[in-house]
C-alpha cells in the first residue's frame, strides 16, 4: 500500500460497490448510490465538507488501473459516498438530475463560495495483492464491532459527555460527573446513581421545567446552580431514587418510568407534585458555577468563563475596565449617522457596567439590533421572508458579515479576523452570543457576569463600527 495525493477527477466511484447493485457505468453508479444513500444525507455530507473539510480520520481506499492510453485511474473501494459529493460540490452537474444539481448550487451558493471543494484528495492505494489487507479494514470499518476490533459505538452516557465538552452544554452528564465526585453521598445513593437509566434522567432534568424548578443550568461549560447547590442535590438524588426504586404496588417497574415523562406537560406535573414548597425564596442572587473537579476536593468554584467547553477564558483573553470600553464604544458613536444608534451608545457609556450589568447587556443587545437592522436595510439584505416574518437575528448577522467582508477595508488582515471573531461571539455557543443575550433580555433568572462584558463585548466592536459605516479601528 502506499499514500498519495490524487485528482478528485482521476478517482472513479466502484461500480461494484457493496452499497448498490452492480451496475456498468459511472452514471449508473452516482444514481444508484444516491438513491440508496439518500439525499438528504448526502447533501448533509456536503454542506458539512463546504464548511470544514473532509474529516482527516476518513481516508478514500483505491486500487489502481491504467486505460488504453495508459492514463492511471483510481477506483473507489472505500470513501465512495464521501467521493459522490466532492464530485457533486466541483461540478454540480455531475448528478444528471436537474434537483438535485440545483440543490448543491443552493448549497454551494450559501457557502459564500468558501469551503469549496478541493481538486485533490489524499488516497491509500492497494497494488492487486494487498486487496485482502484493503477488503480487511474495509470490514473492520462497516462490519460493526467485531468483538472489539471494529468501531465501537457510543452510547448515550459517552455520547452526552463528548457533547457537553464542546459546543452543547449537557446538564445532565455535568449533574452526573457532580454527584459521582461527592464524597458526601450516600453508599446507597452512589450506588443508584451507578445504574439510573441516564435518557429518562435526562428528559427531565434537561426539559425546561427541570432546569427551571431544580434551578440548574450550563454557563461557562460548568454546571451554574441557581439555588443552593445543597438543595439542587438533596431533590436531583431524589428524582434518582424515583428512577430507580420499585414501586410499591408494581414491583416490577419503577416508581417513575419512562412513560410517566414521555412529553413536558407529565414532566411538569411529575415535579410539581415532588416538589410542591418550591419558591422563589430558594433562589440565590448570583448563580454558583459547580466545578466537578473542585467538588471532588471538598470545594465550589465560582470563577469567571469564556467559551462554553472548557470553563475558562482563553489564554489570550484579556479583560478590559469600563473606560476601556466606554472609548471603545464612542468609535461606535464617531461613525455612527443614526441618531437612535447615537442615542444608545451614549446611554451604554453612562451605565456603570459594574452597578447595572444587566442593563448594560440589555441596552447593548438593542444597539446591536438597531445597527443590524439599519445595515440590513441600506444594502438591500432582507430582514424578513416573503410572509413577513423577521429573519433570525443570528441569519442576519452572518449575512451582514457577507457584505462586510466583502468590502476592501474589511476584506483582509486584522480587520477581516475582527470581523469573523465578533461573528463567532454573536452565533456560537459562548456568554456573549445572541442566545445569550436574549436569555438575559427575556429569562426571569439569569445574571450577566461583569468580568464576561467586559471581555466580550469589546470584540462586538469593530462589528458595530462596520455595521455604521465606519472604516477598521487601529484596535481590534
């Protein structure tokens, strides 16, 4: 076997590939294994390789051939689906089916034109006597687990911790870690908490009506209690027991079973009974972030995070003090020709951030909007659909961006990577999101952290500027 780097053009789809029947030609081969595949996947598969490549764990398996003329060709034995839309994504038409060519140049057009396909692949290649070694990994790949040779599958306790590490926060797992790491439990409640079935746990405590009536949530990658972390574990071990104790008058069920909290409506009425004397008198003024790893040590943590995931501000975060910010604020101002968005910029730089934190973010969020909105407008960006609906706020945000960096003095350099970095504080998963902030404007709980605006917000800067016409800062 040996590795190379190949032309997308020069690699062929199996004709005999286990996943269709057997069929002569490559058009033959693209509709069946579309059809067989499926769209929707393989367009899935496609948009995912427009935005971040191919996955560098795949690799296309081929052997090798040369035609008449002593052309060398590649054939697919492995990688084929993956083939299909890279196929697909250089030369739409390849398809032969006015939808579905259609439907990748959507797909490609959304893109911006980025991510596009690249010409090359990096291939294994297998001479005629090393098929056994290439038809081995192949099963060990798509055979299932093979006793442990194969792949593995998660299931859904290593799937949630994967999860909750990065981009979704899993309450549930972050809950689990918590209690398995505290000393003061019970044996017996150790031991229920061992084997309770963690999909029924998670339906309730994740639902909207278990973080609300626990008074838990994710900030920062870290379980936040938004009561007394004491009382938030004395009822979650209750709701175990429930899960994994036999129920009096049917030993052979639980005394809570998966068909008692099927929808939110029964989970809510299941807590409301268990946990009739909640009140509002539980909760706390400012939420608790729970540390697993500080919990094991006998200790809360209540430190400040960034980014959803790992708890902590990035190394090369600093945070800036509310004269920073109000400086960084009136180059908003100096650009801005709106006079409402004049208006809340000068309202942003009399609150003290410090004294009125939530004020702040709510004033701030209307300025963002204010100015996305008025950008939107001025450069014939819709901001909202044919039914009058208004467009997502985080669309709007990236089709702004589209427009930004598509002018010269955002195009390049510093200034494109301010733009794409606000862009990510705005639409992903992290204390300054748009998700965030609505949480803040609408949520009847949650308390913005000082340190978090004061190192967020200054990066939504040169966004604002952008957005009100001015031209890049000296300062990201």
């Amino acid at each position: 076997m040996k590795e190379k780097t190949v032309s997308i053009n020069s690699i062929l789809l199996d004709v005999e590939n286990p996943r269709i029947n057997p069929v002569r030609e490559q058009s033959e081969a693209i509709k069946e294994l579309m059809e067989k595949v499926g769209d929707s996947k393989l367009f899935s598969l496609a948009a995912d390789i427009i935005k971040n490549g191919i996955n560098p764990s795949d690799i296309t398996m081929c052997v090798e051939y040369r035609t008449d003329n002593g052309k060398k060709v590649y054939i697919a034995k492995e990688g084929n689906r993956r083939l299909l839309a890279l196929k697909g994504i250089a030369k739409p038409r390849i398809f032969n089916n006015a939808k579905w060519s259609s439907r990748m140049e959507r797909l490609i057009y959304k893109a911006g034109g980025i991510g596009q396909a690249p010409k090359k692949v990096r291939v294994q290649v297998y001479a005629d006597d090393e098929r056994a070694i290439m038809d081995h990994w192949i099963e060990i790949k798509h055979n299932g687990e093979n006793g442990g040779a194969g792949t593995v599958s998660w299931g859904s306790p290593e799937k949630s911790r994967f999860f909750s590490r990065g981009k979704v926060a899993n309450v549930t797992m972050a809950i689990m870690d918590w209690l398995k790491g505290d000393a003061s439990i019970s044996n017996e409640d150790r031991e229920k908490v061992k084997v309770v079935p963690i999909t029924t746990l998670a339906r309730i405590v994740s639902s909207v009506p278990g973080r609300t009536i626990l008074g838990v949530e994710m900030r920062d990658g870290h379980l936040s209690a938004l009561r007394e972390p004491e009382h938030v574990k004395r009822d979650v071990l209750s709701i175990i027991r429930d899960l994994t104790t036999a129920s009096p008058t049917n030993p052979r069920r639980k005394i809570i079973n998966v068909s008692n909290v099927k929808n939110t409506r029964q989970i809510e009425e299941y807590l409301a009974q268990k946990f009739p004397t909640h009140s509002e008198e539980d909760r706390i003024a400012v939420p608790v972030q729970i540390n697993t790893s500080d919990i094991r040590s006998g200790g809360l943590a209540n430190d400040v995070g960034g980014e959803r995931g790992n708890g902590r501000l990035s190394s090369g975060s600093s945070i800036g003090g509310p004269a920073y910010l109000r400086r960084r604020l009136r180059q908003v101002k100096d650009v801005a020709s709106n006079d409402k968005i004049k208006k809340l910029v000068e309202e942003l730089c009399v609150l003290n951030v410090k004294s009125v934190p939530l004020a702040f973010c709510i004033v701030f969020r209307s300025l963002l909007d204010v100015s996305m909105t008025n950008y939107a407008r001025k450069n014939g960006i819709p901001t909202g659909n044919a039914q009058g609906a208004a467009a997502s706020f985080k669309a709007l945000a990236v089709e702004c961006k589209r427009k930004i960096i598509s002018t010269r003095e955002w195009s390049t350099g510093a200034p494109l990577n301010w733009i794409n970095d606000a862009i990510a504080r705005l639409t992903g998963d992290n204390l300054f999101s748009i998700t965030e902030l609505n949480n803040l404007v609408h949520g009847t709980m949650q308390i913005p952290s000082v340190d978090i605006i004061l190192t967020y917000s200054p990066r939504i800067i040169p966004l604002l500027i952008a957005l009100n016409g001015g031209n890049p800062p000296e300062e990201g």
